[in-house]
C-alpha cells in the first residue's frame, strides 16, 4: 500500500486492555494522518466500550485476521501490538512477515536477541518497526534533558530515577505471574521505561548491578527492584522500580558538577488518559501546576525552598506517534526503534542475572 499519499494511515490495533483502551488508541485517534479502524479483541464490554468512543471502528476476533483475510490485510497501514508481553515476539513476527509495519509496546520480547531478530526481519523487509516507550515525552524527562542540554547542571556524575507505587495488595494478571513465559514483573514493566530513559540520556551501559525481590505476600514475580548502571561515559544511574514503596522518594535526583535537580510527583498525562481526558480536546495538556516544579541548586535542600524553581516543560505522548505518521510517509527512523530496545532488554537481563546470582554484569 501506497503510504506516500495524503490518505489517512489506517490502524490495526491488537488488544483493548490497558494498554490498548488508555494509551494507544486515543493517542492513535488524535494523531494528525492515523485513523483507528480495526480494533482486535473478542470481549463484547470492551468492544461496547470502543464503539462508544470510537463509532464506526471494525472489529476482529483474533490477531490473524489482521494480516490473513484480505478485508484487514488490504487496507491496513499499521499494527499495533498492544496485548500480553508473551504474544510480542509471535505476533510481531506474524505482521512483519505479512508485509505489515509494526508498533510493539514494551518490552518488545523477553530477551535482546529476541528484540534484534525482529530487527532484522522488519529491516529484511523494508518495514517500520517501533517500541511505544511514551516516557520519553514526559514533562519531567523533557525537562531534565533540556537542563542537560543547556549546561544548567554541568557534567552529570550521577541519575537517580524513581517509578515507585504503594500498592500493598496484589491485583492479579499475568503482569504478577511467577510464569517465566509471561515475562511479567516490575523489571520488565516500570524497568523497560526507566532503563530507557538511562540510556537516551547517558548512552550505553558497560556495568550492571541490581537487587530484586518479590515482597508482598503471595507474591511470585518482582515487585521491588534496585539497579545500578555504569554508562560507558561514567554516569553512574540508580534506578527503582517499586510496588511497595511506603513514602515515594522524588521522581528524578540528578546531580551534575555545577549544579542538582530535583523533581517529585508524575507526569499528569497517564492519569488524564485514565480519566477520560484527551489530547486533542483538552487545553493545556500534559501541563502541570508550578506547585510541583523541579528545582535546581547546588548545596541547598529543595523541600526547604532551596534552588530555583524550573517551569515543567508540557509533556507530550502525542509526539510518539506523530513520529510514526512521518516515518511512515517519509521514511527514516521511527520515534523509537528496535535496536534502541533490544539494548534496554540487555540490561533488563544483566539486572535479572545480577539479582539472582549477587554479581555485577558486565557488558
């Protein structure tokens, strides 16, 4: 199919669980150039729900149909896999071999070498294939990489990142099973975004240290987890990944040679998406009140009014897939790309080993 034209992209979406009914297809719908026009799912009050918000979306019963009956194959731009982590590779796979672009939301497989086989099968095949890391268009990151880009901070020597929750109960799923198939666990959830964030910030990673633990009770997959990475350029970043955190730390520490940053609370953007809000109807999106902006300093304690407030950049999930509409039309890289996630799986494993055998991983 033509993809050069003025034409909207048509979507295929797999899946209208959370990932599919509060990320992707309203991000999907408010994309300037996308259409979402089919919507996988057999579950008749998830499909109620998607006819609600979406009138005149087609549905299919299984992924196949997207790519084995020509009614979908024919008229589809896109697939976007938005369905339990063990279907990724398969599915992916499936569509990609179909001659079908890809979206995959992270983690795109279990392992790196899983991540860059499907690199190499979409690039055999001159077919666009991307991870939905929407992280990086939080309003925080956003505004941690321009105060590196500035200089404000100096030369980063070390990244402190939280995603902590206090959610002491288990809710059950797949993302809980101890089932190494399902690839759940907070490593492979929380971890992909923030392990991704190290990396676009610092670069490569040459040292992996981690400790990991299922604490709450009943618990058989990683639900509290430390890493420390050592970036080639020497960065050292500290990450957190926590269902059980009591207190919530700040979202971001950094500290640089002139100067620190310090920034609490999340972006409002997943919550607005939960809500009901929407992008393209909602004034002032992804903006936060200046209650909750950063601060930079050197030598003073923010939680006493320390430093100097920074204006949160307004955070922008949108972005994501408007680099898709223009990969798709004009060719390029996508937004994020296959390589980029096999190198944060590589460091999801070396935390996993180094947990497990109380070593550092070197790569």
């Amino acid at each position: 199919m033509d993809r050069t034209t003025a034409a909207p992209l048509r979507v295929g979406l797999v899946g209208y669980g959370l990932a599919g009914s509060v990320f992707h297809a309203p991000l999907i719908s408010a994309t300037d150039g996308l259409v979402l026009d089919t919507i996988v799912t057999s579950n008749e009050e998830r499909r109620e729900q998607a006819r609600a918000e979406f009138p005149g979306v087609r549905f299919a019963d299984a992924p196949d149909d997207l790519w084995s009956q020509a009614s979908y194959a024919d008229e589809l731009d896109l697939v976007v896999i938005a369905s339990p982590n063990r279907t990724h590779v398969p599915l992916a796979t499936a569509a990609l071999t179909a001659g079908l672009p890809v979206v995959v939301d992270k983690p795109l497989a279990g392992t790196a070498a899983e991540a860059r086989e499907l690199a190499a099968l979409a690039a055999g095949r001159g077919l666009l294939l991307s991870v939905f890391q929407n992280r990086r268009w939080d309003n925080d990151f956003l505004t941690l990489r321009k105060l590196i880009a500035d200089g404000r901070l100096g030369d980063i020597q070390r990244f402190e990142s939280r995603f902590e929750r206090w959610r002491p109960q288990l809710k059950g799923g797949w993302r809980e099973s101890g089932d190494p198939s399902e690839i759940g666990g907070l490593l492979y959830d929380l971890g992909s975004h923030i392990v991704d964030q190290a990396l676009v910030l610092f670069g490569p990673a040459v040292r992996v240290y981690a400790e990991s633990d299922a604490r709450r009770p009943g618990a058989r997959a990683d639900d509290d987890t430390f890493l420390a990475i050592t970036h080639a350029n020497g960065v050292r970043s500290h990450l957190y990944a926590s269902a059980t955190t009591a207190q919530l730390g700040p979202r971001f520490r950094v500290l640089g040679s002139a100067a620190g940053y310090v920034k609490h609370g999340l972006d409002p953007q997943e919550a607005a998406l939960r809500a009901g809000a929407r992008p393209a109807t909602t004034a002032h999106w992804g903006e936060e009140p200046e209650s909750l902006w950063g601060r930079v300093g050197a030598g003073e304690s923010p939680l006493t009014g320390g430093g100097s407030p920074v204006p949160t950049l307004p955070g922008d999930y949108p972005a994501y897939y408007a680099g898709i509409t223009k990969a798709l039309r004009e060719g390029g890289q996508p937004p994020v790309t296959a390589e980029q996630a096999a190198a944060t799986l590589e460091v999801i494993e070396a935390a996993r080993t180094s947990a497990r055998d109380g070593v550092t991983v070197q790569l």
